[in-house]
C-alpha cells in the first residue's frame, strides 16, 4: 500500500513541476523555476521508492498517463487552453489504457 502513497506523492510532484514550468517563462522567474526543480526531483525519488514494488511499464505507465490527464486539465483550468473532443477522447483512451493495465493485466500486477 505504501508503493501506492509513493506513486500518488511522485504523480503531484511531477504535476506540480510541470505547472510551473509554464509560470517559470523559460526558468526567468525564479521561484517557478525551484518549483520546477524541487518537483522534477521529488517526482523521481518518490518514483524510484514506487519501483522497488512495482514492475517499470505500470509505474511509468501510470506515472505518465495521470500526469498528462492533470496536466491537460491544469491547462484548460489555470491557463485557458482550449479542449476539443479529440482531445477529450485521446484522455479517456489514456486513463482506459491505465486502468486496464492497474486492474486487467497479468503482466503488469502488483507483485510480479
């Protein structure tokens, strides 16, 4: 359970990391520009505690995929950007392709 917390923690780290890559306006402000930093890092140490249970293709899978959907959202809520239904499609393909692997997959459970 634990691997879970430490996925979750690297998952907002690196979400958090990469909001403020967009507030660091190519790393000239500099208090964006250590959140970049403090997140990039936390999310990696938090994401190598995560791997010492889990196998690599569902933690980067999982990893990745909630952080593009947070990311994708963050930009539609704090940055304005705009959302079309491609996009709303291509995101519930990636969280249907995570949840098939968290719960449907042999090769990628917990444990193997």
């Amino acid at each position: 359970m634990r691997a879970y917390l430490y996925l979750g923690i690297a998952i907002a780290a690196e979400v958090t990391g990469t909001t403020a890559l967009k507030f660091s306006d190519g790393f000239t402000n500099a208090v964006p520009s250590a959140v970049v930093i403090a997140g990039y890092i936390g999310s990696f140490y938090f994401l190598s505690l995560t791997l010492q249970e889990f196998p690599i293709g569902l933690v980067y899978a999982t990893w990745s995929a909630i952080g593009i959907v947070a990311a994708a959202l963050l930009g539609v809520v704090l940055f304005d950007e705009p959302v079309d239904i491609a996009g709303l499609v291509g995101i519930a393909l990636i969280i249907g392709g995570v949840i098939c692997l968290n719960l449907f997959s042999d090769t990628y459970a917990p444990g193997h």
